[in-house]
C-alpha cells in the first residue's frame, strides 16, 4: 500500500509540473529570455563570464515565468470562455487558485529580488516588466481597452534593456532602441492573433484592435509597427557595431517581416496572417542570434 500511495504521489507530482510548465509558456518565456541575454551579450561583455550569463539566466527566467504565472491566476475566468485557452490547468480547475497565486508570487519575489541583488539598475528594470505586465497590462488595462498592449509591449521590451544595462551598468541609447524593436514588434505579433481569434476574445468581452477599429485599421496598424520594429532593430544594430555582413542579413530578415506586413495590408488573407505571426517570432529570435554572434 504504501508503494502504491508513492507511486501516486510521483504520478500527481508530475502532473503538477506539467500543468505549471504550461502555465508559463515556455516557448514564449524563452523568447523573452534570449532577448535579456542579447542586451546583455550586446555590450560587449566578456563571453566567459558565465556566472553573471547564468545568474541572468535563472533570475530573469524566473521573474518571466512568475510574471505569467500570475497573469494564468488573474484571466483564469476569461480563459475559460476561449476555446484557444479553454484547456489551461487554470481553466479547467487542475490546479488550486490559491497555489497558483503562491507560486506566481515566489517565482517573482525570487526573480526579482535576485535580480536586485546583482544590480539595482538591473533589478529596478526586471521588476518594471513585471509591474507593468501583470499590474498595468493584465490587471488594470487588458479588459477595458485595446490600447492595452502597448503596455503589454513595454513589459515585452523590458528584458532586453535590463540584460543591456547589467552589461553596461547604466541605460544608454543602444539598449533603448532595442527596447523600441521589441516593443513595436509586439503588435505585429499580438494583433495577427487578435485577428486569428477574434471570437474568442469577443467571447470573453476582452477588447482588441479588430473588434474596436476593424481589421482594416489593425492591418495598417501591423504594417506601421512592423517598420518601426525593422528600422529600430537595424540602427540598434548599428549603433552596437555589428558587422557589415550581419548588419545586411538582418536587412533582409526585416526585408522579410516588412513584405508580409505590406501583404496582410493590401492582399489580407488567413494564410498570410498566419505566416506573419509565426514569421514575426522567427524574426525576433534571429535577430538576437545576430547580435550574440556579433560579439562573439
């Protein structure tokens, strides 16, 4: 008996953590994270100080992670009525509301106060992040305007500057271009899945570009932010000193971003909505590997 009662005390534990790996979106938490390490890389620190990079890397994973914790605890009703989130270990009830709301806090008082640690500059621009994702974007704005992901894109850009600012110990213009990048990038991505969803989020009253200005606006809209995100990345670049030869392959990633932006505006289709989403997270990520490559 006792056997039996370990094995399902093992099989539950792990059900557990699966339910709470989901919850912090892995894929898009590791985003973020390579984004905090670019900034940091892209100061030219030393490559093989890698206490600092690991350090960097579980605090601001945490904290990350925490922060979308949190955000699962506070939507768990509106999730419920979306068939995309319908599913979540939070919707569904798999998991306790009150532990959720515990582990979201430990994960982000760790995070922080780690981050803190290392550097007060550093630590101060984490916890902004998560102060304006979870208080300012999910909390006060999410169900009350659209406009509510652009503070959902300064949370975004946060990682980025704050892995720049350790590097350097202080903000300078490079790190707040590569703030800008993410923070216009954000839409181009938010808002072809706005579109994509449209009814779940009509379903659950939440507000969005489509349902608020139409998608002929919200297209306009990616079109613009997709510009703003191509050049802000591309003088970021610069201004770290990338090589002439990366420097010209993230013209063509942007190239790339810019094109389908121009077609979801003139020739709007679900293929191409879908292709710029997907496109537009493949195009983030290679252009941090462009910047670490850089400096390696």
């Amino acid at each position: 008996m006792t056997t039996i009662a370990a094995q399902s005390q093992i099989v539950n534990l792990k059900s557990k953590i699966r339910a709470y790996w989901a919850l912090i979106k892995p894929l898009q938490s590791g985003l973020l994270l390579a984004t905090g390490l670019a900034g940091y890389m892209s100061a030219r620190c030393p490559v093989f100080n890698m206490g600092t990079i690991l350090q960097l890397s579980a605090n601001l994973f945490l904290a990350i992670a925490g922060s979308t914790v949190l955000n699962m605890w506070w939507d768990r009703d509106i999730d419920a009525k979306m068939g995309r989130t319908e599913k979540r270990a939070t919707s569904k009830g798999l998991v306790e509301e009150n532990e959720v709301l515990r582990v979201g806090l430990i994960l982000s008082v760790i995070g922080v106060g780690w981050a803190v640690a290392m550097d007060a500059l550093y630590g101060l621009i984490v916890f902004a992040g998560l102060f304006f994702d979870v208080v300012v974007y999910s909390i006060w704005l999410k169900r009350r305007t659209a406009w509510s992901i652009v503070w959902g894109g300064i949370s975004g850009a946060m990682p980025i500057l704050a892995g720049r600012a350790l590097g350097l110990g202080y903000i300078d213009w490079v790190g707040v271009t590569l703030a800008f990048g993410i923070l216009f990038w954000i839409p181009t991505h938010t808002l072809t899945f706005s579109m994509k969803f449209a009814k779940d989020y009509e379903a659950a009253c939440v507000p969005t570009f489509p349902s608020t200005y139409g998608l002929a606006i919200t297209r306009a809209t990616i079109a613009i932010s997709s510009i703003l995100a191509a050049a802000s990345m591309i003088v970021a670049g610069y201004g770290i000193g990338m090589a002439w030869g990366f420097l010209r392959l993230l013209g063509v990633l942007s190239a790339g971003l810019l094109m389908l932006a121009v077609a979801i505006t003139f020739k709007p289709s679900e293929r191409v909505n879908f292709g710029l989403f997907k496109y537009a997270s493949i195009y983030m990520l290679a252009a941090m590997i462009l910047v670490v490559l850089e400096v390696i």
